[in-house]
C-alpha cells in the first residue's frame, strides 16, 4: 500500500517498509508512533484527510543533520558574521498502512 502523511508541516510519500527522516518528534527511541494525518492512501484522496485511515511506524533513532554555515556580511564596512546550524531529525521505519 502507498500513502500519503503529514507531519512536522510537511507530507512525505510512504510504503509499507519505507525509511523517512522527519523533523524531530518527542517520542522515545525505539518506539511506535501512529499518523492519523494521512492524506491519501491508494489513490484515495481525502478532503483534507481521509478518514479512519492510519499509518504506523517504528522510530528507529533521533539525531542531527549535517552543519549548515551561514556566513553574512556587508561590504566595504567590514561587518562578517559566521553561524553554524545543525537540524534535528527522527529516522521512522514505516511498519503498516491501515485505510
């Protein structure tokens, strides 16, 4: 089965066994989470949901991505200012799709 999430403010197309990095969820390592935000499952399109649907998964780990640098700066005025940012994520392992 193929669906159709929300979360975080953004959809991501799942399936059944698929691997998706989110933006970090406040749930324990190991453990399932249940989208009840699903969008489409099958082509069956909701408005804006579709109902009685779920998706579940497995959190498999919580971590940062890769530094982003941000470096600013204004010419001629000598002004310069660099800025490291790391995102958080949660790695989900998609384990069933219920319609």
């Amino acid at each position: 089965m193929k669906a159709i999430i929300e979360t975080g403010g953004k959809q991501y197309y799942v399936t059944e066994g698929s691997v998706i990095y989110v933006e970090k969820l406040n749930v324990e390592a190991l453990s399932d989470v249940v989208f009840d935000t699903v969008m489409a499952v099958d082509g069956k399109i909701g408005t804006p949901y579709v109902k009685g649907a779920k998706v579940t998964g497995k959190v498999e780990k919580h971590g940062k991505q890769k530094k982003v640098v941000v470096y600013k700066y204004k010419p001629k005025k000598k002004y310069r200012r660099t800025q490291g940012h790391r995102q958080p994520y949660t790695k989900i392992t998609i384990t069933k799709i219920e319609a």
